[in-house]
C-alpha cells in the first residue's frame, strides 16, 4: 500500500496550458490509488498547510511557460517568504507548513511546459502530450514513497 | 519638470497591479493611480456557451470569490428559466455564500493585513509577512488558518471542492447539507466564534496605535452601496441595492436588475479594469465604495446579536470614522462574525438535508440579471441568451471595479502625506500598499500568475526615462 501522498495540481484551467496542473492532478485522481489524496486547486491557498502537515510526500503540479517538457525537483522551505498572495509558490506553502505545524513532508515540484496560455478551456496538443509525460513522473514518485 | 514614481506590482494583494505617482515641477505628489495590467478577456469568452454551464465556468474566473461568481451567475440563469426557487435551496446558497465571506475576510485580515497591523508599516520587510506573524503571534496565526478552514469546510461540503464548486445551478442546488459535516461545522464554532471576538478587540485595540493610517488611508466622504434586507438588515445573497451618501442619507434603493439605471461604466486608458459610478451624479462625482465598509455603512442593524453589538460600537464611531477605508478591516471582522451567528442559526434547519432544491426549466426569458455580496463588494452577472439558451452577451460588474474610483483617490491621498520627493522609503511603500490592500482587491478575476511578485518602484522622468530604480524581491 502507497505511503500517505498528497498531489496538489494548481492553476486556472480558463487560461489554456495553466490548467495543466489540475489536468494532471485529475488524472491521478482517477487512478483512485488508495493512501494518495489529490487536490485540484486554481491556486494554493494558506489553508493547504493543514494538508501538507498530515502527508509524508507532497506532489505539486503546475504548468511552466516553455523550457522542459517535464521537470521533477525536491524542494526545500526557505529561511522566510510571503506565501500570502495570489502567487503563493509550493516552497512559500511548505515554509508554512513548517512554521504553523513543526513538520513538512518530503516535497516535490513538477512542472509541465505549456504553450498556450491565452483565454481558453483546454489543453493545447503540445500540453496535451506533456500532460501524459508529467503524469508518469508522479506515479512514479506516488510509487517511489510507498517503497521508502 | 514633472515626474512619475511607478510601484509595480503591489504585493499581497490578489492578482496583478501596480501604483504610479505623478509628481508636479517641485517633486511633489498630484495624482496617484492605481492600475490594473491584467487584461480580462473572460465576458467575450463567454459568447456562444449555454447559461447554464455558467456558474461552473465563471466559477473558474476567480479562485478566491468563486462561490460568489456561482451565485451571481446562477442567480442570473434563475430570471433566464422564470422560476421560483425551493426555499431549501435558497437557504443552501445562503449558507454556502456566508461561507465565503467568512473565508475569504479570514484570508484578507489574518494573513495578507495583519503583519502590517501587528508587527507595524515601518518593520523589516523580510519579516513583514505571515511568518513574522507566526513568529510573533503564532496562536492568532494558527487561528486564523483554521478560521479559514472552517469556511472552506462548508464549502466543501456542499461543493464537492472547496475551489469551484460547480454545486449552485440556474433553479437550485445540486444536493443538500451531509450530516456528517453538519456535525463538524457544529463541533467547531465555538473556537472560530471566540478566535473572531479575539480578533476584534485586537484590532480596536490597534485603532488608537493606527490613528495616522485611519486618517489617510482612504478617508473621505463618498456614497456607499450594498444589499439589504426587507428591513433594512445585512444581507449578502438577497434583496435591494441600497445607495447611502457619506453622512448615511438614502439616495436610492432599487432591484438590483434595475443596476443599468444607476451604475455607470468607464474605461480608462491606464487601466484594464473597469471603472464604475453612480449614473445620477456622473463620473467621477458619482463615486461610491462597496464590499464589507459599505455594507455596514448601508445596513440598519446586522441581525444577530454580537454582531448588532459590534455594528452598534462601530457606528458610535461617528461618520468621519465610518467613512474612513482603513475601517475596512473593522467591517471585515464583524461580518466574519455575522457569517458565524447566520450559518449557527441555520445549521438546525431541517431544509438543509431537504430533498427539494431545484427548479427545472427551460429557456423563458432572454435576459437575467444576478446580483449577490461577494466578499469584496456587490456583484452582479447580466447575460443575454438566445432562444436555445445559448449566451448572446454577458457582463460582470465585479467589486473590485466599483471600488476603483475610491482605490485611486486612497493611494493619492497617502501619496500626497508622505512622498516628498524622488526617495520612496520602505515604510511609504508599504503604506501606499496597506492603503490599496484595505479594500482587499481582487485582481485575480483575471490569471493565474506563477512566482512571486516583487515590489518595482520606478522614478520615470518626463521623456519616459528610468530615472532611478529601487527593488524589493
């Protein structure tokens, strides 16, 4: 059975490739993998602290603008930072995390390469494919935490 | 040789935006604006889709307000159908509406407005922020996340999804209140009652320390317009628009599908967001605030009774005090205490597991105006529909645009009380952002932006040149 995993997919799936986040996350979702909670979230929220705390991996998806189709990086929480506006990052969360409940879980950001963001619902076909690729990296670190 | 100072983007509030100072030949202030740079492209998206998929879409505008966007739009394709809605489902969207405001105040005063209250305008930057908070007050932080939570619960328990809950649709609701978060939402409002009482007599305590700041950040005589009950009581989902001049006078109270006649719209060329104003006065001595100041400026009692208490003490205030945008803050918190109070005293009723909801029906209408109290400000959704249902024009009156007028003349009024000249301090900074954040401005009807903001502040000489350039990462 997986270890408790929290996957968090964000973005503004009105906004074309920003909806990558949630598309994948949605994705997993599907999966129905038992211990792997999932939240698909338009933008990550202070309340979301409460969530990391009761995890031991948490995943978070979000679209980038170009660059590697797919990236899958460990992240750390940092000194100090603003999580609170509507650009709370994953590390700014994960500090606060830290702060409010003295625990962070094992983190991870995984960024999928967009192309299209303009004002549309959808997925472009480059997102598309991307979005398959990024969905492989977080089975595999949902299957890498059951293992450790 | 006039100059303009630019602070781009303002940090901690929600979305993009970014001030510029204009300052006259001897280097002093003489307008500040506030400017939206996020264009919203979303009313002509919305052509060609059928209504009722609306609140689901426009849901996905904001990721702050989005059951506020769901009742507006799902209000709207209510007149489209011509029904008359099951009082359940009525009370489903009321409760699910106090949920929001509840949450969204909680964000806006704990976490993006309480370092600058506690920890003061002129301490470190570095610390200004959450985790000075928790570092120096890591209960009232801790509380104010759970406070929060508490509303995000609701939300999601009636949504499915605390963020776009595609749950409020034209003629109801989609299902009804589960016993088992009934039970939880119970367990937990004696500690978010007591963390909101704490909270309001932290902050009165505050309003002596912050006398300065209540002076000019925002205070000055304007009409104010919110809903409001039969009887002239708070209300967030229902009822009148309700116009009242500075010194609390009645200037209209009309059916909110009668906005047109009384709200005008303007664009600007500096600005993407749309700026509104009172039709009979015209623009711009036709300005009015809203959101949680204008509520309790246009109400006659809150209905229920610590709220009435607290609303009572506010008003004892006086008008000068009432009319100052700092008071935002105040208004925010005894409305988070309301919300309490309103979803308690409907927590027993048994509609709320009722198995009638919805209304069905088909297209008798082609227009339909919705107009509820989101957290910032009344909103309002008009669209017009085809035969088939399909969206002919849609257009969103959201409440950061109504707030723009009074936004504008805020930050030139801090502009003018402490720039002096080309330097900017970090203090000012913060001040002239504090002043923007009061309102709680919601820009983020808009994009989804990645990264954090940093704070530019830019002296541009009069041929367009970067004079000096100062920045806060």
């Amino acid at each position: 059975m997986p270890a408790d995993v929290l996957v968090i997919g964000y973005g503004n799936t009105l906004r074309g490739d920003d909806g990558l986040g949630p598309a994948v996350a949605a994705d997993v979702a599907r999966l129905g993998w038992p211990g792997v909670r999932v939240k698909v979230v338009h933008q990550l929220t202070p309340e979301l602290a409460a969530d990391l705390a009761d995890a031991r991996r948490v995943v978070f998806v979000d679209a980038a603008i170009g660059g590697e189709p797919v990236t899958a990086v460990r992240i750390e929480t940092r000194p100090a930072g603003d999580v609170m506006s509507h650009a709370a990052d994953p590390r700014g969360l994960l500090t606060l995390c830290g702060a409010v409940y003295g625990t962070t879980p094992d983190a991870w950001l995984v960024t999928v390469a967009g192309a299209d963001f303009d004002f549309r619902d959808g997925l472009s076909p480059t997102a598309r494919e991307n979005a398959r690729a990024a969905q492989s990296s977080v089975e595999a670190l949902i299957r890498e935490a059951s293992c450790a | 040789m006039p100059e303009r100072i630019v602070i781009d983007p303002v940090t901690r509030i929600e979305g993009h935006a970014k001030i510029t100072i204009q300052l006259d030949d001897g280097g002093l202030p003489t307008e500040a604006r506030f400017h939206v740079t996020e264009f919203r492209g979303f009313e002509k998206m919305f052509e060609g889709r059928p209504f009722w998929e609306m609140p689901a879409i426009t849901a996905r505008v904001c990721g702050i307000c989005p059951v506020s966007h769901l009742t507006a739009s799902a209000k709207a394709g209510d007149q489209i159908l011509g029904v008359r809605l099951p009082p359940a489902a009525v009370k489903l969207r009321r409760l699910a509406n106090w949920a929001q405001v509840l949450q969204s105040h909680a964000l806006s005063f704990f976490h993006l407005s309480s370092p600058d209250l506690l920890l003061g305008m002129d301490s470190d930057p570095a610390k200004r922020n959450i985790f000075g908070l928790i570092a120096a007050n890591p209960e009232l932080a801790r509380a104010g996340i759970r406070l929060r939570q508490f509303g995000q619960r609701i939300i999601a328990a009636l949504g499915g999804q605390s963020i776009h809950p595609a749950w409020v649709v034209p003629g109801g609701v989609r299902h009804s209140l589960p016993d088992e978060d009934k039970t939880w939402v119970r367990d937990r409002l004696p500690e978010v009652r007591q963390t909101t009482l704490t909270a309001i007599d932290m902050f009165k305590g505050l309003l002596d320390k912050f006398r300065e700041e209540t002076d000019v950040f925002g205070k000055f005589p304007t009409m104010h317009l919110g809903l409001i009950g039969p009887d002239g009581t708070w209300e967030t989902y229902d009822g009148a628009m309700r116009f009242r001049d500075a010194d609390g006078t009645t200037v209209a109270e009309v059916d909110p599908v009668r906005y047109r006649e009384f709200i005008g719209e303007k664009a600007e060329s500096w600005s993407y967001i749309k700026t509104t104003f009172f039709r009979p006065r015209g623009y711009p001595d036709g300005i009015y605030r809203v959101g949680p100041l204008a509520r309790l400026n246009v109400c006659d009692r809150m209905g229920t009774p610590l709220a009435d208490k607290e609303f009572a003490e506010f008003h004892g205030r006086g008008r000068d005090l009432t009319n100052a945008s700092f008071l935002f803050h105040y208004a925010r918190l005894i409305e988070i205490l309301a919300s309490i109070e309103r979803i308690d005293g409907i927590l027993d009723d048994p509609d709320l597991q009722s198995a009638h909801i919805r209304a069905e029906a088909g297209v008798n209408n082609p227009e339909g105006v919705g107009c509820c109290e989101a957290p910032r400000g009344i909103l309002f959704h008009h669209y017009q529909v085809t035969d088939d249902g399909l969206i002919r024009k849609a257009n969103l009156l959201i409440a950061t645009a109504q707030n723009n007028l009074a936004m504008n003349r805020t930050v030139t009024q801090i502009a003018k009380r402490y720039v002096t000249g080309r330097d900017v301090p970090e203090g000012i900074l913060n001040r002239l952002e504090a002043g923007i954040r009061a309102f709680d401005p919601c820009l983020s009807c808009s994009t989804h932006a990645a990264g954090q903001m940093p704070l530019l502040v830019r002296l541009i000489g009069p041929g367009g040149e970067v004079v000096a350039e100062r920045r806060r990462d």
